[in-house]
C-alpha cells in the first residue's frame, strides 16, 4: 500500500510536471525566412482592390494611415514572412503577425484562416506591408498566440540580415 501511494505521489508529480512545462515554458521560436518587396505598380489590380476596400471599410487587415491613397507608382508590397516552430507540449491556437509601423506605412494583412501550430510543428506565416515609397525594411513584427486559452506574444526584429 505504501509502495503504490509512493509511485502515484511521482506519478502525478511528473504529469504535473509536463503541463507545467508545456504551459509556462513554451514559447514559439521564431526565424526570419525571407522579404519579399514588389512595388504596386506591379500588381496594379490589387492596389485598386485594396483602395476600394479602405474606402468601403471593408478591409481583411489593419489600416495604419487613412490618408486618400495616390497611385500605385508612389507605394510597394513588402511581404514577410516568419518560420515558426511550437517547441512546446500543446498546440499555439490563433497566431497572427502584427507590424509596429513607421510613418511611410498605410496597411497590412496577413491570412485570413485561423492558424493552428501542433506540438514540435513547424509553419510558416507572412504578412503583407503596403507602405508608401520605399522605405528600410526593418520592422519589429509581434507574433500572437494563445496556449490553453491564455495569449502570449514574441517580438521579432525584421532587419536587412534575413
């Protein structure tokens, strides 16, 4: 009786343990996996979607500068995109990237489905930057989750190195 009361108390003690681990000591791991900067005249059709939508209110994203929007020559798409690895024990629910913006920057959007990291998975996010003329790159980008309900967040500097 004594030997089976020893092995539960360890037995909970380790299971305790691991969701202890996988709650408080997980954090994403983030790597920069590319900048890909496409002036908007190049995608001419999508610059006009995304002027009507700010005009209608309608935009899958967040606006940064509601200033009229000129044309597509004087503005560029800069695409990030962030290789995220979930090193913990329970799945990151509801990631997103965020852009802390400069004084050049209108909007950003990133995917509109909700993603989902499992345990020791690995995925890669991006967000779309339309920002006016072509200013540095280097941003600090906010990655979002949330573990067992309860959000967390990781700051990551975007600079010219990635």
């Amino acid at each position: 009786m004594k030997t089976a009361a020893i092995v539960l108390i360890v037995l909970v003690l380790a299971v305790g343990g691991c969701l202890g681990y996988g709650l408080f000591n997980s954090t994403l791991q983030v790597t920069g996996k590319g900048l890909q900067t496409i002036p908007a005249s190049e995608r001419a059709g999508e610059f006009e979607a995304l002027r009507n939508a700010m005009e209608q209110n309608s935009l899958l994203g967040t606006i940064l500068n509601r200033q009229q929007l000129g044309t597509a020559d004087g503005y560029s798409y800069y695409i990030y995109t962030l290789r995220l690895h979930n090193p913990g024990l329970v799945p990151a629910e509801m990631v997103e990237m965020q852009i802390a913006p400069i004084q050049q920057d209108v909007l950003f959007y990133g995917e509109n489905q909700e993603i989902v990291i499992p345990p020791q998975g690995t995925r890669d996010v991006w967000c779309v930057l339309l920002t006016q003329g072509t200013p540095h790159p280097v941003r600090d980008l906010y990655i979002t989750y949330y573990l067992w309900g309860h959000p967390h967040e990781v700051k990551f500097t975007y600079d010219n190195a990635y």
